[in-house]
C-alpha cells in the first residue's frame, strides 16, 4: 500500500475488501491514454471503460494483482513511467 501511495499520487484509490483487482481512479488522465503508453513501456493493461456498460469507466484504471509481488513491483515501475511518458511536452 505504501509503495502505491508514493509511486501513485496522480491517482486515487481504495483498497478491496476482495477480489482481484484495485480500481485507480485517474485524476488527470484517461485510461485510453496511459494504457496506450504503458503498452510502450511492455505493460498491458485494459482502460476502464471497457468494464462499463455505457463506457463511463474512462478515468478509471483496473490494475490486477494476482501477480508475484515482484511482478507487481515491476508492474508499479512500468506505470510510473508511462504516466511521465503521456505528460511529457
């Protein structure tokens, strides 16, 4: 959790009761837009929207963590920098 709070902060989020995915709520980007970029960094992850029924989810992230932690260490690394790469100028 703490190494989501510091590696994450232009995103909110909470942790699950259960399940197999936290929810990131984006509060500068969309999902469309760091997905793309995260692709670029070998990270595949599926923008929000595509868990709506009406497509509403777009500033919305699911990041799975079913992984290693090691996975998901590397998984964190790789967001990081597809964020900075999508707001670069």
């Amino acid at each position: 959790m703490a190494t989501l709070l510091a590696a994450l902060p232009w995103c909110r989020f909470r942790l699950p009761q259960g399940g197999l995915s936290l929810w990131l709520e984006l509060l500068d980007t969309d999902s469309s837009r760091l997905t793309a970029q995260a692709a670029t960094h070998g990270l595949t992850l599926t923008p929000g929207f595509h868990f709506s029924p009406d497509g509403a989810l777009d500033r919305y992230l699911r990041l799975p963590f079913t992984l290693s932690p090691a996975a998901l260490d590397m998984a964190v690394d790789r967001l990081e920098r597809a964020y900075a790469a999508a707001h670069r100028p």
